[in-house]
C-alpha cells in the first residue's frame, strides 16, 4: 500500500489492484474514507476524520494520483 503524502493527522494512500471507480484511501487514527479521484467526492467513510489538508492536496495532484491508480491497477 503505497503512501503517497502525509498530513498532521492524516494520510492518503492507494491499495494495489483496488476495485474502481478510482480513487485514494484517507487514513487517520480514528477514521477512514475513500474519495474518488476525478470529482473528491467522499464515496465511503468510517469514523471520525478531518479531511479538509487531504482534499486540497488531492485538488492540486489529481494528475499524480490519476497516474499512480493506472499504475497500481494496471491499467
């Protein structure tokens, strides 16, 4: 599971293979969330979590995380 930045309280992270639509994975000590990488939507969450540092990094690396899911998904 590749890491691709981390946040004071958070971090965003890809699994190998994962099932679609694209998206990353928000990790934090007391939550977690999937969001979709071409509109940010939050499309699964679990617990408490603040993602607002994750989605603006997110807004400004769509391209890198667009590129790192082809990668990690074959496609």
């Amino acid at each position: 599971m590749p890491r691709l930045a981390r946040f004071s309280s958070t971090e965003i992270a890809m699994f190998f293979a994962d099932h679609n639509p694209p998206h990353f994975h928000v990790l934090g000590r007391e939550g977690a969330a999937q969001v979709a990488i071409d509109t940010l939507e939050v499309i699964a969450m679990s617990g408490r979590l603040d993602l607002r540092e994750a989605l603006e990094w997110a807004a400004q690396n769509q391209a890198l995380l667009k590129a790192k899911w082809n990668e990690l998904s074959g496609s």
